[in-house]
C-alpha cells in the first residue's frame, strides 16, 4: 500500500503541475496568447479524460500492475522532453502525457482494493482523500517555487517526478493469486 501511495504523490504532485501551470508555462514560454494557452490546456484535459477512462479496461485486459508500470513510468519520456521542444511537440507530448499518465488512477485504485479485499470504501476514501489532498498541496508548493524561480523552472523539475514509478516494480503480483481462488 505504502508504493501505491508514493506512486499517487508522483502522479498527483506532476498533474498539479500539469494542470495548475501550463497555461502560464505556454503564455512564459511560447509567447501565446491567454485564450490559445487555454485551448491547449483543454486539449491536455480531454487527453487526462480520456486516459482515466481507458485505464479501467486496459487494467483489466493487460493487469493492473502492468497499466501502472506503463502510466506512470510510461510518461517520463515526454514528460522530460516536454519542457525542451518547441510549442506543437509541447502540445503533442501534452497530450501523450495526458493519455498516458491519467490512465494509472484506475488500475491503482483497482489494485489496492485486490490487496485489501473487503474495503473498498475505506482504500476507496484513502485513495481519493490522498490524491486531492497531494494536488492541493502540490499546487500551493509549485505556485511557491514559481513565484521564486520560474514556471519552465517548475515544469523542469516536475518532470522527473513520473520517474518514481520505477518503484512498480516493489508490487507483488497479486492478479495471478486472485484469479487461482
């Protein structure tokens, strides 16, 4: 339980970032304007949405753990790469990253309740309390380090943050004992 709960730091602490910022970092960066940053962080959030829905079958086709493994870690790549390439590969990798980050929640979220059967209301509750409670604080920490440092600052360090779901790799596999019982 203790690696799911720092994979959900990782993975709410980078979409705070994600979430709270890009239009900043694009306005910063890019020179855009407030409307087309705004467009582009709802073609980020529909990429988020899209991604949360498509973990829960993909988890359940492929197993959870491998959707974790794949989500999390699956999005450094872009995630690093994002914040050193020009504005359409920024948009693109947004995107990637929306897909491919968002689709972790699910699966975590399935998982734990395999690991703790019988509680789905309390791992439930835990989960979700847990990653709100992470995106609130890590907004007020990222809006800190922007305002003493800079936005493309805080989307560089952010970046590695999707580089802690290496720890996966700690989780048992548990979907081949549930699916003998």
């Amino acid at each position: 339980m203790v690696i799911l709960l720092f994979l959900v730091f990782s993975k709410y602490f980078y979409m705070a970032s994600i979430t709270s910022y890009f239009t900043f970092f694009l306005i910063e960066k890019f020179n855009v304007s407030i409307q087309h940053s705004q467009l582009y962080l709802f073609i980020f959030l529909a990429a988020v949405a899209a991604g949360t829905v498509s973990g829960g079958p993909l988890g359940d086709r492929f197993g959870r753990k491998y959707i974790i493994w794949f989500s999390i870690l699956g999005a450094a790549p872009f995630a690093l790469l994002m914040p050193h390439v020009g504005l359409w590969a920024t948009i693109v990798f947004a995107v990637l990253v929306g897909l491919i980050h968002s689709s972790a929640f699910s699966a975590i979220l399935v998982y734990a309740t395999d690991l703790v059967p019988g509680k789905v209301g309390m791992i439930a509750g835990l989960l979700f309390g847990f990653a709100f409670g992470m995106g609130g604080i890590a907004s007020a920490f990222w809006g800190w380090l922007a305002d003493k440092a800079t936005i493309e600052f805080v989307f560089n360090i952010c970046a590695y943050l999707p580089l802690i779901g290496i720890i996966t790799v700690f989780l048992p596999n548990i979907e081949g004992r549930r699916n003998k019982t």
